[in-house]
C-alpha cells in the first residue's frame, strides 16, 4: 500500500520556518472542505512562554503557500475545522481559552473568545456527527468541556473525572453526543453528553496517555498512543486487554489517527522524529512503513478525507 506524504512539511521547515521562524508546530488538520487546504496551531518557545499563530496554508504544485495567519497572545495547541463553514476554525491555547477564527473575514482577531478552563486547552474537536453544531475542549484542568456556538460564549456542560491532565478529547464520528477523553492518568474515558457522565473509563496504559482516535468504520473500536511508546486497539465491548498492541516507536507517542480508508490501518507520530503507518490486523508484521523525514518532534498528524493515503504532519 502506497502513503504519500507531503514533501514540504514532511522534509524540511518549510513554510512554517520559513515565514514564522519563532513558531513551533503543534497540530495541522486539513479542511473537510478544500483538499489543498490545511491548519497549523503554532506556539512560540515550545509553548513554555510568547504567542501563538494559526496558520492556514494551501498546498500547490509548487510547494505550499501561505493562505492566511492569525496571531493570538498565547500559545496555540490544537485546531480544528468547522463542519458546516468552510472558513471557521476552532483553536486551543495556552491561557485557557478557545479562539474563533473566520478566513474570510478581514478583520485579524477572532470571532468569538470562550474562556471557562482555568489552564491550558490543549484539545479541541468539532462534532462530525449531522444535526450536530458541537465542540468539546480538553484543558490542563483535568476538565472537558462541551459548547454549542451558536449559543453564544458559555459551555454546555463541563466533565469532571479525570485525575490528570487531559491531552485529547475526540468527538465518535458514529454517536452523537459522544467523546473520547485520553489523560495523564494513564485512562481512556468515554463520555455521553446527555448525561453528562462517564459511561466507560479504560486504564488503558502505565503511563500518560497523548492521543487517542475513533475507528471511522466500527463505532466500537478506539486507539490510544502514550508515553510508554505503545498503541493500543480497544473494543469498547471488552476492555480486559486490548485488541492489539503495538510497538515500534522509541519515544512517546504524540498523536494517533485512524485511516479514513482502511478500517485497521492507522498512524503514529512521535517525539523520536517519526511517523508510523500501521495495520492492526497483521499479527506478525502490524507495522507498514515508517517515515523519517522530520529532524524534530512530530507533534501533529492527519490524513487526507479526499486525497487516499495522503499524510500531513507538522513538527515542533
């Protein structure tokens, strides 16, 4: 099976050195809407101190462009596309808040600040799900929280339950009203909106765990990746072991994405400068290929809803 990565990111710094030499990479997603388009949530110092910047940048024939920045007081960790506008995106920052941003609106600050966590959001997801208008934020707080932006500034609901920091929080692409929530407390937690309760807590891993992502074919099966260089598989139906674990990375494990094409095929990226393409199906060899391209953390990850194996990564 073929992955194709992009050149530009994957390579070298460009185009985020290259025009913003100061920022480092934290999360790139690309728009469900444009395939050549993409985000990047940009921090300065490693995100310890200074700003942030989101960057919206078009891929070409000829490398990749800037589309368009915004610049924010604090560190920016996470990004996220609305599902419904092809111009709005959701970003998470170091100062607690969630920032609206509108591409095609002149003005260079957000629409919409919404501030409840008390430390820094280092998640943010848009709910996939039809008839949904949904977000869901994780924050250093060790709380989740839910809004609906249409409804002005104030969340929804806030989840409580998680013992450490929370990394990632994700939205089921199956059922409505319904997140994931990996944490520093080694748990993989799920979540109904509805009643605001935990309704299944995993102790997936012996260490922190960084990410975690919904299979797009089976609303039953989640991955987690941690700081113990492991993947594990999870059937929500029997959590005693894990459908599979894999290994294969030597440092932490940053993020985790299940393919939009293949229902047992996902990727890793790393702090050990990595991205790895597994299928958790192959018993024997589950690792397909491993890119090392990145001279630095691999920090963020996604792949292409409209190109097939297309992988986008960002680095810090």
């Amino acid at each position: 099976q073929s992955h194709s990565t992009n050149e530009e990111l994957a390579k070298n710094h460009s185009p985020i050195r290259r025009l913003f030499p100061a920022r480092h990479g934290y999360a790139v997603e690309i728009s469900p809407f444009i395939p050549t388009r993409l985000a990047c949530a940009t921090s300065q110092y490693y995100g310890i101190a200074g700003c942030g910047t989101l960057l919206v940048l078009e891929q070409t024939e000829t490398g990749i462009s800037l589309v368009k920045s915004f610049d924010w007081n604090d560190g920016l960790f996470d990004v996220t596309w609305s599902e419904s506008n092809e111009h709005i995106l959701l970003t998470g920052g170091g100062d607690g808040s969630l920032q609206v941003w509108d591409t095609a609106n002149p003005q260079p600050g957000p629409l919409q600040v919404l501030k409840e966590h008390t430390q820094e959001v280092y998640s943010v997801d848009w709910s996939q799900t039809r008839e949904e208008n949904l977000v869901v934020s994780g924050s250093w707080d060790r709380t989740a929280k839910v809004w609906d932006l249409s409804r002005g500034g104030q969340s929804l609901c806030t989840l409580q339950g998680h013992e450490g920091v929370i990394y990632s929080t994700l939205w089921s692409p199956h059922i409505p009203g319904c997140f994931a929530s990996a944490s520093g407390d080694g748990t993989l937690r799920v979540w109904d909106v509805k009643t605001g309760r935990c309704r299944l807590a995993i102790p997936a891993h012996k260490a922190e765990i960084l990410s975690c992502d919904w299979c797009k074919y089976d609303q039953n099966v989640i991955v987690t990746g941690a700081v113990d260089c492991s993947l594990c598989v999870w059937d929500l139906r029997n959590v005693r072991q894990p459908l599979s674990r894999l290994r294969g990375h030597s440092y932490a494990i940053r993020r985790v994405k299940f393919s939009p094409f293949n229902q047992t095929v996902l990727a890793s990226c790393s702090y050990d400068f990595t991205v790895r393409l597994w299928d958790y199906s192959r018993t024997e060899q589950p690792l397909l290929e491993t890119l090392e391209h990145h001279s630095e953390f691999v920090c963020g990850l996604d792949f292409n809803l409209q190109i097939p194996n297309q992988v986008c990564l960002t680095i810090v």
